[in-house]
C-alpha cells in the first residue's frame, strides 16, 4: 500500500453479514461514497463478498472480518465509521474499538452513543438510508442496481428460470415439492431450468430436480461460487425463490422475479413496490421467521399462485428475455 493512499483519510463501514444484507446496503453505500469522494473507504464484511462490492461502485477495499469483530488494525483510527450492522450494543463497541473520530451509528445508552432511533417497522434498505440522512448525508433508497458482472455465468446456465429453494430457515422455505411443480412446468413449457443454492442446500436442489424430473446438470447448487451465482441471476430469465439472498440479487439486476414471502412481510424486506418486473406472493400473515417449520403462512402460498405470477410477468414485459 502507498504512502500517498496511506495519508488519506478512513472511511469505514461495518455490515459483517450475507449476501442479501450487503445488498440492501448498497444505496447507504454509494451514498457514503458522494460523501467521502476522497476518503480510502473500507467496508467490513465477509471476503466472499468482493465480487458484488466491485460491482457496486462504492467502496474501494473489504476488510475480512466476522461478525460482530472488532476490524483489523488497518482499519483504526477511521475519521468515520458507520455501523450498517446492527443497533449495537455489540456491534457499536466493535467500531469504537477501533477509536473513530467520528461514529454514525442508531441511539443505544448501553454503549454510550447517542443517534437516531431504531425503528422496528422499517423497511431495511430505508432503515441505513435514514441513518445516513438524519447524520446529513442524502441517500436514496432506490439506488439497488448493480453493474451487470463482466463475466459469464457458467454455460448452460445462461438465459435459465432460475429455482433458488433454499432459506436461512425452515420458516422461511416454501416446500421442495411446490418448487418442483413450478419447475416441472416450466421445462415442460420449454424453458431451461436452473436449480441454485448454497453447498448445504444441494440435498434440497437435488431434491426439487428429481421431483421436477430434470436432469442431474440443471442443478447448480454447491457448484458456483458468489460471482457465478451472481451472474446467473444477472443473465436469467427469471427468478423465483423465497425471502433470502437471491430475491435481492434479482431487484440488483433488475432481473423478472416471484418472491414467496413468509413470515417476515415484504414491506420489511421486499423488493421496491415501484417495480413491476419484480412480483410478491404473501397471504398477510406474519409469524416467528426462526421457526423449525414452515410458517403457516408461506404454505397458505399455491403453486398455483406461482404459475400465476410467472405468467402475469410475461404480461407485463412480454415474454421474459434474459438480463443484459
């Protein structure tokens, strides 16, 4: 590292969560970015995440680190440091250890710093835009899009309707079966099909393609890494999954999509309601999104409703033409 970037001035934002959380950061990000133009801007978050954060056009490096951490030595001192993680007080005390000038963080007494309220209510791309504005920073909550990544998406998988069956939680998991039913008759309306998830989730893709009775290749679960999985959303077709990372990954790319909610409503952590290529399924019930169920909720959900919403995409748009 030069001397000349060494001298100048840290900004550092810390959000050491997954896919999904760094991309409703992304506005609160670039904001940040037209703030500090000149400032060596750092964001703390997990290395996986440097594809997507080349693509954002914000910040210019990542420092590894876990949650709730306290970041490595390069990134004391900072003469700002924003908490996009949490409303602390472990979070908080992170960033403080790190002796910023300055800290823009929500209000929270048990770590002695004083901010903006936390709202519970608050959609999550708006909750980080607000904190910024209230710090007098203007950000604008529906600045989402990312650059279509520069590389290919891994072959076969190109202009695909895309199954992402996985969750974080059995809550949130629409069953196997449906998505396999949807799947089936999107093959069978000659589409190319892709299965995606994460390593642990290949068991659940390999499940839905057996049960959609497609072939072995379609399912590339555990097989991408994050910049290949990114861009496969960006070059699908569509998107149909639930609440979880790949739904924010298509509001990115601007890419059609159904996303099943429950039992965290979308009005939380939904795509912008403004975009009509991007179509919600919810019945209206909330309920405990760390349950070892599924919510009642989500399987009030048909795949009836599915088709239904695939369908009134291509109405919309016509028919449904990759990503470019």
């Amino acid at each position: 590292m030069s001397a000349e970037r060494e001298e100048r001035p840290l900004l550092l934002a810390y959000r050491s969560l997954g896919l999904g959380d760094f991309l409703t950061a992304v506005p609160a990000l670039r904001a940040l970015a037209r703030a500090y133009p000149e400032h060596r801007r750092v964001l703390c978050a997990p290395a996986a995440l440097v594809p997507l954060l080349e693509l954002s056009a914000s910040f210019d490096e990542l420092a590894e680190t876990r949650a709730l951490a306290v970041p490595e030595s390069r990134c004391h001192g900072a003469q700002v440091a924003v908490n996009l993680h949490g409303r602390g007080p472990q979070s908080h005390m992170a960033l403080l250890a790190t002796a910023p000038v300055r800290l823009i963080a929500f209000d929270n007494a048990a770590a002695g710093h004083r901010g903006p309220r936390w709202r519970a209510d608050e959609h999550e791309v708006a909750r980080w835009c607000r904190l910024l504005d209230e710090a007098g920073i203007p950000a604008e909550p529906g600045d989402l899009r990312l650059e279509v990544p520069p590389w290919d998406p891994p072959p076969g998988a190109a202009g695909a309707i895309v199954i992402h069956p996985g969750a974080s939680s059995v809550a949130r998991r629409w069953p196997a079966e449906r998505f396999a039913a949807v799947a089936r008759a999107q093959r069978e309306a000659g589409s190319v099909v892709a299965i995606t998830g994460s390593f642990a989730e290949r068991a659940l893709a390999e499940r839905v393609a057996e049960l959609a009775g497609l072939e072995e290749a379609s399912v590339w679960a555990g097989k991408t890494s994050l910049a290949e999985l990114t861009a496969i959303a960006a070059h699908a077709k569509s998107v149909i999954c639930g609440d979880t990372g790949m739904a924010h990954l298509a509001t990115a790319f601007g890419t059609p999509s159904v996303v099943i909610f429950g039992p965290t409503p979308p009005d939380l952590w939904g795509p912008p309601g403004d975009r009509p290529e991007h179509i919600v399924l919810w019945a209206g019930r909330t309920g405990d999104p760390h349950a070892n169920d599924p919510d009642p909720g989500l399987l009030q959900v048909t795949v009836e409703d599915a088709l239904r919403a695939l369908d009134r995409l291509e109405a919309i748009s016509g028919p449904l033409t990759t990503a470019s």
